[in-house]
C-alpha cells in the first residue's frame, strides 16, 4: 500500500533540453548600407526626394517554416519533439532518435544556405581610367548595391518663414549624388544558370553656379549641374553593356556582369528543395523620369509595374491538387516538395516550374543618336531603360510669403533633366514601350527691378516623344525619333 502510493508519488522523467543552433537560411541577410538606387535617375532630389534602400530581404526559411518542415519530417517517422525557437536557438526536448532526427534536417538546412549563393564578378571600365572589379556572392533572388556614390552638399534653396511684422530666410543644404554604382540580383533557373538584372547609374557634377536674387531678403543660392546616365538591362547568366559617346566625364563605359550559381540541394531528406526565385522576385519597379514642372506634367509615376508574374504558394497550389494529403510547403522564393508520398510531386513541380521559366527569351538593344551609342541585353517581362543627359537646377519661378505688416520673396527652384529618356518591355518578337527627348537652355535672367520681387530665370524648354515598337525580324534600325533642327535623329534595333 506504502510502496504503491510512492511510486505514484513519484516526479516523471522527462528528456532533457536539447540546445541547437538554428541554421543560416532563418536569418534575413545583412543590411548593405550601400548606396540607395535611383528609381527615377533623379541626382538633383529635393530633401524629401531622397532615394530609400529597399526592405530587408526576408529570410529564406523564416523560424515557422522550419519548424513546420521538422514537425512533418517527425511526423512521417512516428517520433515526437518538442521545440522551441529562441534567440538564434532551437530547444529541442526528445528521445535520442527524436533529437538526431532534428540535427539532421538543421544540418541540410544549413547546407541549403550554401546552395542557394551565387557568385558574381563585376568589371567596369570608365573611359581611359584603370579598371574597376568587383567579386562577392549574394542569395538567389536578393537585390544587393556595388559601387561608390559621393554627396556633395550645396546651398539649395531659401526656406523664407514670416511671423506677424517681421520674416527669415534659412538656407537649405541640398545634395548631388554623383558616381558609378551598380545595383544586381541575381536569380537561379531550374534548368541551369540564373536570370541577371543590374541598373549601372554614372554621374558626374559638371557645374555648380551661383545664383544671386538681388534682394536683401534673400541670400545666394547654388545650382548645380549633373551628366547623368543609367541603363537597366536584363540577361541570362551575363549582362554586357556597351556605352559610347556619354555626357559624363569618361565619354565611354563597358560593364561585364557574370554571375555562377553554386550547385543546387536536391533534397532535405523528406524534402526536395526547389527553388523558384526567378519567377517570384519583385524588382522595385522604375519611376519615370521627372523632366521638370515648367511646361510639362511633372507627376512621378511607375513607368512599368514588374508584377509577380507567379507566387510561391500559387505554384505549390498547381501541383498538391493532384497528390496526397501532405502539402508542398513554401518560403517567398523556395518550394519543400515532399518526396515520400504515393505519386510523384517531385517530378511534377520541376517540370512546371521549367516550362513557367522557358516563356523569358533573351534579347539585345541597341540605341543610337550621333554620336551616342548604346547596347545592352534584355529579357522579356523585365523592364528596360536608358537615360542619358544633363539634370540642373533653375530659380525658374518667383513669389511671396504674407504676414499681416510684412512680406518676403520667395524664389522656386526647381530641377530641370535634359535629354533621351528610353523605357520599354521585351515581349515575344517586339520591344515595345515610350521614348522622349527633353531640350532646354535659360533664355535670360530677369532682374528684381523687373519681376518686383525677385531674379528669376526665364527658361525655354522643347520636348518631343513616341511609342515604340521593334520587331526582332526588322532587317534595319528603326527611327524613333526623326532628324529635328539642331537635334540628330534616334535609331534602334532589337535583336534575339
């Protein structure tokens, strides 16, 4: 009776704590604090005009997942755990088959990390000047900066404020972003290789006026002026961009891109890893080129949406219909196919997942205008560009500020982008898209005794545009813009 009461009395044994280190795909990769891209080629912004760095990437098995994919790898081998995820650590509290089987499965996750890295080299030539390299590796389907930018700090304006019978004018400090930066992702296809994109941005500070208001209420100004290109090209394996003839200092540029995707997991035992970057990675999509308020629309607006042609979850829907119970589970950019059901998901999945990447062909552009020319590749559904020209600050417009026993002028600055703005899709046999040239010069200053408030500059501004379509069949250049007084005529061809 005693002997019975105290074992029933008596503490369970429980299996202790098992501490493992959570593996590398479950961490979100580093923030570059690299130089932001410019979406809309803008190197003159206004202080709330700044270029943002994109989000943090997300992890490429987030902590949830992981624990799910266990939990199911458990779960088909009729043994039970228990697991908790804390601080960069899995508590895992089990049998010794148990703890084993979780070691594994961290063990091929952490392989995955390796997996799923490319490598990439990078060269750039600037006119005469030595070349430029680069090397590293990134995750599959993650945008990363290369490169350097300079902000080189001037007096942009004058932020006038009036209170009830006397006024202030601040300056403000704006900046011009000038350099060679390249912003890349690269994206692994099933069939071998990877889908590379990159936006190569020049620039380069061509001048920096002063600009007096002739009033005492107001200080000087500076504006300045900025030679500027940028390409967004898109290519398999390699991008190659040639430029010749440029605004920018160096005249000319060459850019080789190549990137080596490393050899891809298979298999996470219970799981065949899939990883499908390149239909599901959303590019940051381009702004259009701000041309200048005076006399043209000056909204900013996407130039061409790169929607998600595909989710992770729509694919893995595809396919688990056909199949058992068990569910293919998925990430933002990788699909875990379960390999031990009735049927074969595996081979379903990859056989859809290459025939939704073989729809992307590759193609080239080249862009002519005396003696600018330009060529680079491009990939059907992804957004093309080429900006080449000058941005400047103008004093273009001039008014007042009211209080009840004063007043002060204002002068509006305003930045102005003279030159060829090129953006279009590859679909199919065509590049299709817009294309427009911006001209402008001041005509002259016109002085406070004349305006009543300030100088202000008179500008005169022209601007010319078309759709375009290039058929890859076209046996010759097309115009898309034609000869016009003291402006040559602008030629391209699309070739596959």
């Amino acid at each position: 009776m005693h002997l019975a009461l105290l074992l029933s009395c008596a503490p369970l044994v429980q299996d202790p704590w098992t501490p493992l280190p959570l593996p590398s795909v479950c961490r979100p990769s580093a923030l570059i604090e690299g130089p932001a891209e410019l979406l809309g080629a803008d190197h003159l912004p206004f202080p709330e005009d700044l270029p943002r760095r994109a989000d943090q990437a997300q992890s490429p098995v987030p902590v949830t997942l992981a624990l799910r994919l266990i939990d199911e790898a458990l779960r088909a081998k009729n043994l039970e755990a228990r697991l908790e995820a804390t601080d960069g650590r899995l508590l895992v509290q089990g049998d010794d088959a148990a703890v084993a089987q979780v070691r594994a499965i961290l063990g091929e996750l952490e392989a995955l990390e390796t997996a799923l890295r490319m490598d990439w080299t990078a060269s750039l030539v600037l006119g005469d000047e030595p070349t430029r390299t680069w090397s590293g590796s990134a995750r599959s389907g993650e945008r990363f900066p290369v490169g350097m930018r300079t902000s080189t700090g001037y007096l942009g304006n004058q932020d006038v404020n009036v209170a009830s019978d006397s006024g202030v004018a601040e300056p403000e400090m704006h900046h011009a972003l000038t350099g060679a930066t390249l912003h890349v992702s690269a994206s692994r296809l099933q069939a071998g290789g990877a889908v590379l994109e990159v936006t190569l941005d020049l620039a380069d500070l061509v001048a920096l006026e002063r600009f007096d208001p002739g009033t005492p209420d107001l200080g000087q100004l500076q504006l300045p002026a900025v030679a500027t290109c940028q390409v967004r090209a898109c290519g398999l394996d390699q991008v190659t961009i040639d430029l010749a003839g440029l605004p920018v200092t160096a005249g000319q540029a060459r850019l080789e891109l190549t990137v080596t995707p490393r050899p891809a997991v298979r298999s996470t035992g219970f799981w065949q890893v899939v990883d499908v970057s390149a239909l599901t990675r959303r590019a940051r999509a381009p702004l259009a080129v701000d041309s200048g308020r005076h006399g043209f629309d000056g909204r900013r607006e996407l130039v061409a949406e790169e929607a998600t042609r595909f989710t992770t979850g729509g694919i893995a829907s595809l396919v688990d219909g056909a199949f058992s119970d068990t569910p293919t589970l998925w990430s933002e950019h990788i699909l875990f196919v379960p390999t031990d059901v009735d049927g074969d998901p595996v081979a379903a999945t990859l056989q859809l997942v290459s025939a939704l990447e073989a729809g992307s062909q590759a193609g080239r552009l080249h862009v002519q205008q005396g003696a600018l020319m330009a060529s680079f590749p491009v990939l059907d559904g992804h957004p093309a560009r080429i900006v080449v020209g000058r941005e400047q600050r103008h004093a273009s417009e001039v008014g007042s500020q009211l209080a009840p026993s004063t007043w002060m002028p204002i002068v509006e600055v305003e930045r102005v982008f003279n030159g060829l703005v090129l953006d279009g899709v590859a679909t199919g046999p065509a590049f299709r898209g817009s294309i427009r040239e911006t001209t402008g010069m001041v005509v002259e200053r016109v002085e406070e005794s004349v305006s009543g408030l300030a100088a202000v500059e008179r500008l005169q501004r022209t601007q010319r545009g078309s759709s375009v379509e290039l058929l890859d069949s076209a046996p010759e250049a097309g115009v898309l813009l034609p000869q016009a007084p003291s402006r040559p005529a602008v030629l391209a061809r699309f070739q596959r």
